[in-house]
C-alpha cells in the first residue's frame, strides 16, 4: 500500500457480554494494522465492560469510554469526539467485520480518496444461518459523487445505516446523531451525503449483520416507533432545507414517511393482541397521521394518486373504527403483511 492511514473503528455497546468477544475479535483480527478502536461503553449493567478492557492491550490504539446510559445515539457521538484516525467506520457489538475489511477499505482510500466508502454485507440470522447477501446494481457502482447517492437513501438501493461504510473523520466530526432516536442513522447519513463530495463502492460482502430477535426493529410495536419515525421525518425535511435540496428531496421523504405509516399500520394488525396499551398507540399513530398530512400541506407536497388513497386509508379508523378498517386493511394489503410477518419472525 502507498499509505497507512489511521483507521478509527467505533463499537458503542450496552449490555452486550454475550456477543462483544465475537465482535472485537473480528476487529483484532484484521489484516491491517494501522487501528485506533474506540469503545463506548453506554452505562451497561452487565460484564460488558470487563470484556472490553480483556482487548485493550490487543490494539495498538484503544480508547475505552464510559458514560451514564444514554443511548446510542449520543454514544456515537462520545465516541465521534474521541477519535483521531484520518478515517471512520463504525460496528455494531452484535456484528462483526471481514478479516479483510478495513485492508479493501484503505486500499480504496489509496485508489480514489473518496469522502465514502461502502461495501456489501452479509445478513445473517441470529444462530448465524445466512439469509441474503446485498448487492450494488450496475448504475449505482458508476456513481462518483454523493450528491448523486442522495435520492438513492429513498430508492432503497443503498442502506441508510452507517455500518459497512468508512467516512472521512473531518467530515464525519461535523455532524452528529440526534439523541434519543431508534432510527438515528438514516438523517446523520442524509446530511453527510450533503457535505461530503465522492463515493466509492466495494463489490465485496465485508460486513457480517446478524438480525436478532430483540432488535429494535422486531420490538413489538409502542409509541416511541411511532413518535420517532415523524421526528425523523421532520429532521430529514429540515437537513433538505439546510442544504437547498428540498424541492429535489420533500416528495421522496414524503413517500418514505407514508411507507412508513403504512407498515407501522400494518404492524398495529399484525401485533394488535400483545401490543402493551394499545389504545395509547392508536392515540399516538391518528395523531402523528394528522401531524404528517399538516407538513404536506404546509409546503404544498403534492402526493400521486395511488399515495392520496394510501392516506385516506390510513385516516379511515378516524370515522370507521379500528376494527373494520384493519379488516379491510389486511385483505388489500395482504402480501405486505406476510412479509412483516416474515421479517418479524410471526
């Protein structure tokens, strides 16, 4: 290699003693060397810490950080504030890296010395069955800068989380993750596509993620979900404002942020008998409904046709009660709910 750059490698973790061995072992087993980890240990009541200071003396840099349980969100951003490598990867306490993965990252770094890298991954089932492996289509390999990636964040034709991605640390340090949001990756990704200027893709499954049962994701639905999947939206529209992209933007985050509300509709079907306080989750989604339909018309977001009747839809227990309108729901929208149902494990 022409150079050796200092890679930072971040891994937040909250009661994560079952599975912080496999993931830091996957770090000190790479074959590049030039490595600064930084842990960030977020007030775990478990053996999590022991097992993080066990690899301290394994990394040439190693930075062990505790804080009052914050989420990960602010983790993250502890973690962003401590780093000194050139660039910046992040990886989940529940997943692991390729032995090759920061060696085909700096090698790309040396070819191209783009702002972002991003590879394929790996998913994987909990019991390490693998499901899928990602993959890039022909268009989107030939893009060089990010400004073109953005839209692609609402196209599902790249991933909105920050893992199998390394960013440049001058860039990455000017942002932040927003506290105490589930889904904090997808805006803090939004505004880096808007600051950095070039990309670049590895054709290579370099990160291995492992889809637990307790995820996030697969939580059985409460109104937190509900509630930070509008702040998102509100968040997404405002960095589109920031960077004079919002003419460009709001109708692809409009569409996203109905898609949304029509899966977490279909989730409430789905989960209706074990959702704890239902009647608050309802509450809550009619609200943030009525919350998002007001953001449309405030900036004049025009819908398609087939989103006006998607809206109406979703308005229907409003007039029609919950009973009826999911009935209706769940015979329109069947094949969408088997795959819920698939991804959720029901």
């Amino acid at each position: 290699m022409q150079q050796e750059p200092l890679i930072s490698v971040i891994t937040t973790f909250f009661n994560e003693e079952k599975l912080l061995g496999r993931c830091l072992d996957s770090v000190k087993n790479q074959s590049y060397d030039n490595i600064e980890v930084v842990l960030v240990n977020d007030g775990s009541s478990d053996l999590s810490l022991e097992i993080a200071n066990g690899y301290f003396s394994d990394f040439k840099l190693c930075k062990i950080i505790s804080i009052q349980n914050s989420g990960h969100s602010e983790a993250k951003n502890v973690a962003l504030r401590n780093i000194t490598g050139e660039y910046v990867t992040f990886l989940d306490a529940d997943d692991e890296f390729e032995v090759g993965m920061i060696s085909a990252f700096v090698e790309r770094i040396n070819e191209q010395n783009s702002d972002l890298i991003i590879c394929n991954i790996s998913a994987l089932s909990e019991d390490g069955q693998k499901q899928y492996n990602s993959y890039w289509n022909n268009e989107i390999v030939l893009l060089r800068e990010t400004k073109s990636l953005i839209a692609e964040l609402y196209s599902h034709r790249i991933s909105d989380s920050v893992w199998a991605k390394m960013f440049k640390t001058a860039l990455a340090q000017r942002i932040s993750f927003e506290k105490g949001l589930w889904f904090d990756d997808r805006p803090y990704l939004l505004e880096y596509l808007h600051i950095a200027k070039t990309v670049s893709f590895i054709d290579d499954c370099l990160l291995r993620i492992y889809r637990r049962n307790e995820s996030i994701t697969r939580r059985t639905l409460e109104t937190k979900r509900i509630v930070d999947c509008h702040r998102l939206f509100e968040l997404e529209l405002t960095i589109a404002k920031k960077y004079n992209t919002f003419d460009m933007l709001k109708e692809r985050i409009v569409k996203h942020q109905l898609d949304s509300l029509m899966d977490t509709f279909l989730i409430q079907i789905i989960e209706r008998k074990t959702i704890i306080k239902l009647h608050e989750v309802e509450k809550t989604y009619l609200f943030y409904l009525n919350e998002f339909n007001k953001v449309i018309e405030k900036n004049n977001i025009r819908l398609k046709f087939k989103d006006k009747i998607a809206l109406t839809l979703l308005r229907l227990p409003a007039f029609l009660g919950w009973e009826i309108t999911n009935a209706l729901m769940n015979l329109l929208k069947n094949r969408r709910v088997q795959f819920l149902k698939e991804m959720k494990n029901i």
